[in-house]
C-alpha cells in the first residue's frame, strides 16, 4: 500500500465480477481501501455476477472493519448482489438493497 493520508470516508466501486476468479486481486484492494479510511462504501451496481467467494470476501470485510473498529457497508446492489444477499439472508448485515438503491450512488 501507498503512503496516502487516511481519510474519515471512501466509497470504492468494484466493477469486475465477484468471483473465484478475481478473489485474491479483489480481497487485496478491499483490504488496502478500508486500511486508507474509517468508513468503507462499497459500491457493487456494477457487479454482474457473484459467487460464494464473492460473498466471503464481504463476510471477511465485514469482520476485518470490524476488528478495526472501522465501517464497511454496501451502499449499491446490482441485481446479482441482491440476488445472493437474499439468498443467505444477510439483509441486515450487508444493508436492505430495497433501501439503498444504485440510483443513490454517488
């Protein structure tokens, strides 16, 4: 990681796919994201598909902000996002894409 000045708030935006495929480069920028700020937006409206290894790096963000005493919290889902939240049930962790629709993305 850079020596950047922390700030208080970053709303990073992952565009690729949340899969196997782009796990390790993806938990990398997450990591590095929530280590440059306090609270972490995470911006999924452009993320077409995700699979299970997409859901465990949202877990492990969740923890790591947490373990950090920092926020991480999703504030758009694309379709597929919505998709997988509701399938595990972690509206109330990963935020009601219902509320937060991708049009509020800044």
């Amino acid at each position: 990681m850079t020596d950047k000045a922390r700030t208080s708030s970053q709303r990073l935006a992952i565009v690729e796919d949340m899969t196997i495929y782009n796990a390790a480069a993806q938990k990398s920028s997450l990591i590095e994201a929530l280590g440059a700020c306090d609270e972490l937006e995470l911006d999924l409206s452009a993320v077409a598909e995700i699979d299970t290894a997409g859901f465990q790096l949202l877990v492990l963000l969740k923890r790591e902000a947490l373990r950090r005493g920092k926020q991480a919290r999703i504030v758009a889902h694309s379709a597929a996002v919505r998709e997988l939240v509701d399938f595990y049930n972690m509206a109330a962790e990963f935020g009601d894409p219902m509320l937060i629709p991708a049009q509020e993305a800044r």
